[in-house]
C-alpha cells in the first residue's frame, strides 16, 4: 500500500535544532516533542505499513535554507510516524530507502510519500 503525508508546515532545519540545544537541553527536547507531536497528530488516519521506501519532497518559500539544513526535519517524521503507530521503528527492517527532492513553493512544508515494499 502506497501512502502520502502532507505536512503543512515548515519544520526545524539542522541549524535550528543544533541552536536551540546549545541554548539548554531542556528548551531543545521540548521543541522536539512539540514538533513530533504535531507529526503524530497528522499521521493518525495512516494505515499501518511494515516496511517503505520514503520520497520527502520538501517544499520552502524560498532558497534561504541550505538543503542538507532542511533534511534534518526527517527525525520528527520518523519519529511521528512511529508515535502514530504507522511504523514500528524506524530501522534497517523498517526504511529500505530515503529519497529527497526539493522544490520552492506556496504553502512550505513536506510531502512524505511511503512506498510499501
């Protein structure tokens, strides 16, 4: 079974994570878990899968962020997914492939498009 998740947001790049840790750890774990939270609540209509090839196309306003900034917002998917109950875990077993594409747009956010292998 295929399956998309859109995501209607921008989430946190590298440079933001790695900022927000240096400030205290406390501030950085809580904004992890706002933004796999919000992850969870959006993949909750998803059939379960056991195992995917997954294409996130990453859609920003402009070309300010650096595409391997951008990427880092993959672990609050991940973890979403798995919070959900859409995946398991998110391991060798369970992600057989990552691909990413990136495209400038209106509304920014990512497409998460779960191929079931």
């Amino acid at each position: 079974m295929n399956q998309k998740l859109w995501i209607r947001y921008p989430l946190p790049g590298l440079n933001d994570i790695i900022g927000s840790a240096r400030t205290h750890w406390a501030k950085s774990a809580k904004e992890k878990k706002v933004h796999t939270d919000r992850v969870i609540w959006t993949a909750k209509s998803l059939t379960p899968i056991k195992k995917a090839d997954f294409i996130f196309t990453w859609i920003e306003k402009n070309r300010k962020r650096d595409p391997d900034n951008i990427t880092a917002g993959q672990k609050f998917i991940f973890d979403g997914l798995i919070g959900a109950g859409v995946l398991e875990n998110d391991g060798w077993s369970q992600v057989k492939s990552i691909t990413h594409r990136f495209e400038v747009g209106q509304p920014d956010g990512v497409m998460v498009e779960m191929i079931e292998t």
